[in-house]
C-alpha cells in the first residue's frame, strides 16, 4: 500500500489470548474439515440406522398378506420417510463427509477452501435432517421420496408433512451446493505440487464429477420444489391442469435432477473402490485414465438419460427411443470400470482385508443391480416393469449393494486414519457376511415379486400365488441385512477404545493421507511431499528404503552393473 | 490469528486497505490455478443460478408450448408493456456498463471512478428494480390467474430476486468503496459482486427475449 505509515502497523499489543473452545463447544464452532467431516459421518449414520429402522418396519408389515401392523397411513409415511432419508440425509451427504475428511489430506491442502461455508453446508444439513423428521409429530409427508404432483398438491396433501420435505430439499440442497462448490474450488485450486490432474488420486476425480454434478443437477430441484410450495400456498398454477398447468413438468424437472442424483450417489463409491482396490491387490490400479474418464462420460451421459424414468408417460416413440439409447450407452463407461477393477484384482497379491471384501462384493452385486437396469431402459419391458417391485430390486442392487457397501468399504478403510485405531476383522468379516447374504435373500427375490406383478408401494397384498413365500423370504432377509449393519455399528463404536494402534500407514496405501499420524494433526501437513506419480505414498516409501539401506544395496549391485 | 485480526483492524481505521502484507500465521497454501478460488467458487455458484433459471425457464416453455389447452402468451385480452420494458433493459445492460468502468477505474487506481462508477450502477439498478414493480401494480393479471400469468410472475420476479440481491452487494460495495477500502492489488471486493451483477444482466436479455419478444 502505498499510503501505509508502516511505522503504525507493528505497534500492536496483545492483551490476551483468547482460548481455544473446548469439549463439544469446539464441535459446534468448528472449522477444521476434519471435524467436520467426523460430524458429517456420525450424523448420517444415525440417519442410516433411522432409515433402516423405517425399512425393517416396512417388512414386518409386508412379511405377511393381509397384514394389520401398520396402518396404511403410516405406510405411506414410512417408505417416504425411508426414500427420502437415505437419499437426502445418508447417501449423499455421507460422501460429503468422506470428501471433507480425505479429500484434503489426499491432495495434501491444509484445509478446504472455504471453511467457514464447509461448516456452514454442515449444519443445514442437519437443520434440513431435523426440519424433516420434527414432521413425524404432526403429519408426516406421504407422497414418496419423489412427490409427485398432484398427489403432493394441497388437495391431495393437505397437512404439512409435504412442507417439512421441500424445506428438507432446500436446506440439504443448498447445503450440497456449498459443499460441491467448496469442493471444486479445493480441488482446483490447492493441490500439492506436482499433482497434476493426471496424479489426481480416483477418488478425488470421483468427488470433482460429484461436485459438478451437484451444482447442475440440485439446483433444478430446487426450483421444482419452490414452484410446488407456491402451488400449495399461493395459489399459483404450475402444475394444476385446472389453471392450465401440468403435472408433468413435475416430473420432468424431478427426474432432471433425480437421475443425475443417481450416479451422484455411486460415482464417488466407484471413486473409493478405486482407491481401495489397488492397495489390497498390491498393484498399481489398471488403466487410470480409463477410470479417470468413464467416470466423466457417466456425468455427461447422466444428464441426458432423465425419461427413462417416465416411459410410462404418453411420449412420441422417437422420445422413448432416445432415452433407451442413451440409457443403454451408460453401461458402456461403467463397464469400462468394471473390467478395470476386475483386472487390477488379476495376478495381484490379494489380501482378503475387511475393505477388499467388501469392494469385491460391491462389483459383484452392483454388477446385478447394472444389469437389471438394462432391462428397465427397454422401454416396452419398462411398461411391464414399472412400478413394480422389480423395480424396487433393480435399485437397492445399486444402492444397497452398490452405494452402501462402498461406504461401509470405506468405513473399514479409513477408519484406522481418523481414529488411529483398527476395527475388528473378525466383525468386520461377520457384518460382510450378514449383509452380502442378506442384501441377496432380501432383494433377488423382490425382482420375482415384481414379475409376479406386485406394485411397489402398497401396504398390503393379497394371498395369491407365490407372493406370501416370497415376501417372507424378503422380510427375513432384511433383517439379516439389518443385523450384519449393527455389527459394523458396534464395531465401530467398540474399536474406539478396543482397537489395535493403526499407525500412520496400516495397509501400506498409495495416497497422501497415510503420509500423516493417525489421526492427522490439526494443521494436517508440516511438510507437503512433492508428487511424482498418481501413488505418492509407494514414492515415498521406496525413497525412505533407499536412504536407509543405500549402502547395503550399493555394495549388493556392484558386482551386477546390468 | 488473534494479532492478524487486530492489525487488519488498525490498518482499516486509517482509511487503509485491510489486507496488506502483513501476514500471519501458516505460509499460504500451494496455489494449482491461476483463477482464485474466490473467483472460481462465484463462477460455480452462477452456473448453478443458471440451473435454476433452466428449472424456470423449462417451466415456462412447457406451460407455454406442450401443456394442455395452451393459448398465446400471455393469456388473452393482455398485452405485456414491451416498449417500456425495453427501456428497462437498456436501463439495465447500460449498469453493467457502469460496474464494467468502476472495476476498470479501481484496477487502475482510479477512486473517483470507481465511487462514481458503483454510485451510478447501484441507482440504475435500483430504477430498474422500481419500474419493474411499477409494471406488476399496471399489469392487470395476478400470479393466481392462470399458469401463463403464474410463470411471467414467477421468471420476472426470480430475477427481480436476484437484482434485489445483487443491488444489496452493490450498495455494500458503495459503502466500502466511500470509506476507503480496496486497492489496485487488492479488488476481489469490488470483482466479484462484479461477476455476479454482470450474470444478472445477461439473464435479463434472455428472460426479456422469451417473455416479451418471442
């Protein structure tokens, strides 16, 4: 500055200190994405096991025909409840949470850019969690997670509970939207140097695509559900066919954004069974940029495939054909990964650890949940299907077996880093087992349910054919599911004080996080390592084993200079 | 970081700009873009805007074009006010012309261009925001009477929304440019509520263009 009296500046006394804010005053004035990403996955665990809870009811209810445990109204309530929950309060933000953690440490930044937003998405996610459920004590929504007009109109939804759920889309939305702006600019902006975006680890290409997504999908949703609030309390006509509106707009503006939300739920998934795989396989990951760019081409081919959800709405052939086609070409790039993931796996030294179970399981069940939805994008084979529990199957393959088990993949893989201690193998292998049994007993079946004909949705069902066999199979599946999830819950709580010490680097990893203590100090690096290669970690290693046995290995190559 | 605040505050109160070299604390971050993240994270934020301008705009052509019983827009025995809406416009696009010479005038020094330059930007703003709901209280037609009237309402009055959010920056702006603040090396303040009133005023063509002109 020019005008500046440098002489002025300095003359500064500090009269004291103030304090760093202790005990759980520290968590709520937190800035550190550490923290905050502890609170994001504590918080959207809890609404995991609330979103579990909500579905075991649901099977008790269907375990029988004709079954009487819960009324119709709190059925409805209840599988909107679950939809909405594990969509909005678990999936999605959980890898939030992931990415606030790790993203970070992996490209060896200090903090995220934004900070004091990062704190702030946090907490209207839970305002927008808490808003939701405070709905259940006076009427809580029950048009679905998707809330279709009219149904979701004031004539068909007079109570409030519609009201707590698009606030719930607000505020969780604007929360995302902060965060995936905070996460592209992180991304861009404070990478370590030398890492080019060549040496960007996977799971941080994953989380660039998630935040690109968020920011061209979630806005859309925003404005649909702004126009439903004035339909229902302003007397606007957006989608009443009576003042020349349409309900269809609905759908189209829902579906916009609520495919996109799809892979924005699985590709930051792929991102950690990418990152998880190669270290378990000992090998480098295979094809790197293929997995780098599939990832991309989903983004690009997400946006574009929205009808197929509505295929049973009156549309021009040629419209159907488009949204088949372009449905179809999704499973290309996800194919591409798949072989890649299979093929890191080929001739590795494979160690049969908690994460690697768990990734394996993912290819293999989210494998069936990517095939089923080839079926569901045949248009004619969709007007069968549709709203069927076939579809219901088609979707938990790739959520539950797909999106959870990749979470729970990550949980055994990161958690000896932000607790430094291990889990239990031992539960961790008996909660892989419960679940990867129970996800299939629950599930496979549901795809025979719905050919049967079963509507998804419905609080009860008749004693006809096969339908009270298999729904009970379902229902004694899912609480096997249930089970093998409160085994990793308590393992996960039991290690915190039982668990052996991890160190800084307990499974020999590739990305900059194990370069840290465990847990990482508060100002994360002292030193950040320049990046040579898309595996930092294997350099660094390689170099401290040079430095400490240089002599030895000199004298050994001397006689063999080839 | 408690010394940084408190010499951040010293240097403010002799009308000086705030963040000088005095710096504190860790050593800044390695910096992988050119473009700074404050910059980027107002680059991002506008693309999602215009996402939710597409959620409008795909509103209105559907009410517009595939729903049921579509008539012409708007609805008939109502003309929209073109003329003085394009006045309006030009009222508009002629503030970021303004903005464009107050952040030119504080990159290069200038302060008196830049005081001038927000003065003049913030009222025309302002005229516009003022006309605009001079043209809601004349128009004759409700957001109540019909999807065609609900979603002019509901296009003009999100960018209304978004002018009156961009007017509250710029009227920040003004304030600290008054009391002294910004500099030829430090200007974020000033360029990126820049981007954003810039973004509201190509917005505004669009929107003119589907509603009044097509």
């Amino acid at each position: 500055m020019a005008t500046a009296n440098p002489a002025l500046v300095p003359e500064i006394t500090v009269h004291s200190v103030e304090p760093e804010p202790r005990g759980w005053v520290s968590w709520i004035t937190t800035t550190d994405h550490k923290r905050i990403g502890i609170l994001y996955l504590v918080t959207t665990f809890v609404f995991f096991l609330l979103g579990g809870v909500e579905a075991l009811l649901m099977r008790v209810q269907l375990g029988a025909p004709d079954n009487t445990f819960l009324t119709p109204a709190t059925y409805n309530a209840l599988f909107t409840l679950h939809g909405t929950t594990m969509i909005f309060l678990f999936v999605v933000p959980i890898m939030a949470g992931f990415g606030n953690y790790f993203l970070p440490l992996m490209i060896g930044a200090r903090d995220m850019a934004f900070p004091k937003l990062n704190a702030l998405s946090y907490w209207l996610l839970l305002s927008g969690g808490i808003v939701f459920y405070v709905s259940l004590f006076f009427s809580p929504p029950e048009a679905g997670w998707t809330s279709y007009a009219p149904l979701s109109g004031s004539v068909y939804s007079p109570g409030s509970g519609i009201d707590a759920w698009i606030f719930l889309i607000h505020l969780t939305g604007i929360s995302s939207l902060i965060g995936a702006i905070n996460f592209y600019a992180t991304i861009a902006n404070m990478r370590a140097p030398g890492m080019g975006w060549g040496r960007l680890p996977l799971f941080v290409w994953s989380l660039l695509v998630y935040a690109i997504l968020l920011i061209l999908a979630l806005p859309v949703i925003a404005g649909a559900v702004t126009l439903l609030l004035t339909d229902r309390h302003f007397g606007t006509g957006f989608f009443d066919q009576g003042q020349g509106g349409d309900p269809l707009l609905w759908q189209h503006l829902f579906w916009f954004f609520g495919h996109p939300e799809v892979y924005i739920m699985i590709l930051p998934g792929f991102g950690m069974i990418s990152e998880i795989l190669p270290v378990f396989a000992r090998k480098p990951i295979f094809g790197y940029k293929a997995i780098a760019a599939a990832t991309v081409v989903i983004a690009f081919l997400a946006l574009l495939v929205w009808a197929h959800h509505m295929f049973s709405t009156p549309s021009a052939t040629i419209v159907l054909v488009f949204f088949m086609v372009s449905s179809f070409l999704i499973a290309i790039p996800t194919g591409v990964k798949i072989f890649n993931w299979i093929a890191t796996l080929w001739r590795g030294t494979v160690e049969f650890k908690t994460p690697l179970i768990f990734s394996v399981g993912f290819i293999s069940v989210f494998l069936i949940g990517g095939i089923t939805g080839i079926f569901l994008a045949v248009f004619p084979v969709d007007w069968q299907l549709t709203d069927t529990y076939f579809v219901v199957a088609h979707l938990h393959y790739v959520l539950v077996g797909g999106s959870v088990f990749a979470i729970f993949a990550g949980i055994y893989y990161w958690y000896p880093k932000i607790t430094g201690r291990m889990l239990s193998e031992s539960l961790g292998k008996w909660s892989f087992g419960l679940m990867y049994v129970g996800i299939n007993v629950t599930f496979l079946i549901q795809h025979s349910i719905g050919l049967d004909g079963m509507p998804r949705r419905v609080y009860e069902y008749p004693d006809v054919g096969n339908l009270a066999l298999y729904n009970l199979i379902s229902t004694i599946g899912s609480f096997m599911l249930g089970l093998g999830v409160v085994v990793t819950a308590w393992n996960v709580v039991r290690s915190l004080k039982k668990g052996a010490r991890s160190g800084p680097d307990p499974w020999k990893a590739n990305t900059l996080e194990w370069f840290l203590p465990s847990p990482p100090p508060a100002n994360n690096f002292d030193v950040i390592p320049r990046v040579r290669s898309v595996e930092p970690m294997k350099d660094i290693r390689r170099q401290i084993a040079r430095q400490s046995e240089t002599p030895v290995e000199l004298g050994a190559a001397e006689p063999t200079p080839r | 970081m408690e010394a940084a605040g408190i010499s951040a505050g010293i240097a403010l109160d002799h009308h000086d700009d705030g963040h000088d070299d005095h710096h504190h604390g860790p050593p800044p971050a390695n910096r992988s873009s050119r473009v700074s993240h404050e910059v980027l994270g107002m680059l991002l934020f506008i693309i999602s805007e215009i996402m939710v301008f597409a959620a409008f705009f795909a509103a209105y052509f559907f009410i517009r074009l595939v729903a049921e019983g579509h008539r012409w827009f708007p609805f008939e025995g109502y003309e929209l006010p073109v003329a003085i809406a394009g006045v309006n416009t030009a009222i508009l696009l002629s503030s970021s012309l303004t903005m464009h010479w107050a952040q030119v005038s504080i990159k290069n020094g200038n302060r008196f261009g830049l005081k001038v330059g927000m003065v003049l930007t913030s009222l025309l703003g302002a005229t516009f925001l003022f006309i605009q709901i001079n043209e809601y209280i004349h128009i004759g037609f409700s957001p109540q009477d019909h999807a065609q009237g609900t979603i002019f309402y509901g296009l003009t009055g999100l960018h209304g929304a978004h002018v009156l959010v961009g007017l509250s920056l710029l009227i920040i702006v003004t304030v600290r440019a008054f009391r002294g603040h910004f500099s030829p090396e430090h200007h974020h303040g000033v360029e990126i509520p820049g981007i954003y009133w810039h973004f509201v005023d190509v917005m505004w063509i669009v929107v003119y263009t589907a509603i009044y002109i097509i």
